[in-house]
C-alpha cells in the first residue's frame, strides 16, 4: 500500500512540475498585469511556438498557437528599430496601474523592461511601438474567448 502511495505521489509531482515548464521556457514574453480589477495576461514565445493565458474577474483562458516566421521577423524588427534594449524606464510610484512586462532571453534585443515605475518621456513612443506589435500577435491570433 505504501508503495502504491509513494508511486501516485511521484507522478503528482512530475506532472505538477512539468505543467510550469511553459512559463519559464520561453525566448520572449510579454506580460500585462494589475490594476484596480486585476488582469493577468501572459504571452510567452519559444520559436514558432506560442502561449497565451489571460485571467481577469473569474475569467480564465489559454490557448497555444503558432506564428509565421513573417510575424517574428517583425517582433524583432520592431524591437531592434526601436532600441529596445536602451528603453529608459522611469522610478516614479505608480500604484494600482496595470504594467506591462517585456523580457528576452535570447538574440541582440536581450533584455528585461518594465513601465511598472513608468517610462521615461524620449523613450514613450519607443515602448509603445513595442507593445502595439505584441497586442498584434494577440488581437490576430487569440479567439474571442477573452
């Protein structure tokens, strides 16, 4: 019986562990969070591959998806023509304010920003040309389960 026991606790916790291999396995992610009525919406990117979850007011929703190559291209354009990796960000308080989050792990525009704090004036455009190209990829591609 033990064994038994021993053996349904071992798989609990290996699918347990393998089930956030998605939120940390990733080469780019973007994430909106906060506010007065919380929002949580993650995109996360690993090549082609892509995942999305959003969580707002007892809604919840996933999907996984692939984008073209075409669309990649254009998220690294995008942010390699606006100097992603130069963004400034701000250090003023800003609470309850819904936040974005942008991090890349990987090629020339590595690197982790936040307008959490806000950012800085000169750098405003930059940053929201950025995001317009990451709501894109999710206004194109995510059903309107939302």
């Amino acid at each position: 019986m033990k064994r038994i026991i021993g053996i349904l606790f071992a798989i609990i916790v290996l699918v347990s562990c393998n089930s956030q291999k998605v939120y940390s396995n990733f080469e780019i992610s973007y994430s909106k969070n906060g506010g007065h009525v919380p929002i949580y919406e993650n995109l996360l990117i690993k090549g082609n591959n892509v995942h999305y979850s959003f969580e707002s007011q007892r809604k919840k929703y996933k999907q996984s998806f692939k984008i073209s190559d075409e669309d990649l291209k254009n998220l690294n354009n995008t942010l390699f023509q606006n100097n992603f990796r130069k963004i400034q960000e701000d250090h003023k308080k800003i609470y309850d304010n819904v936040s974005v989050s942008i991090n890349i792990k990987k090629g020339v525009n590595e690197g982790s920003k936040t307008d959490a704090s806000s950012i800085m004036e000169n750098y405003k455009s930059n940053w929201t040309n950025i995001t317009n190209v990451f709501q894109e990829i999710i206004n194109n591609n995510v059903k309107n389960n939302r």
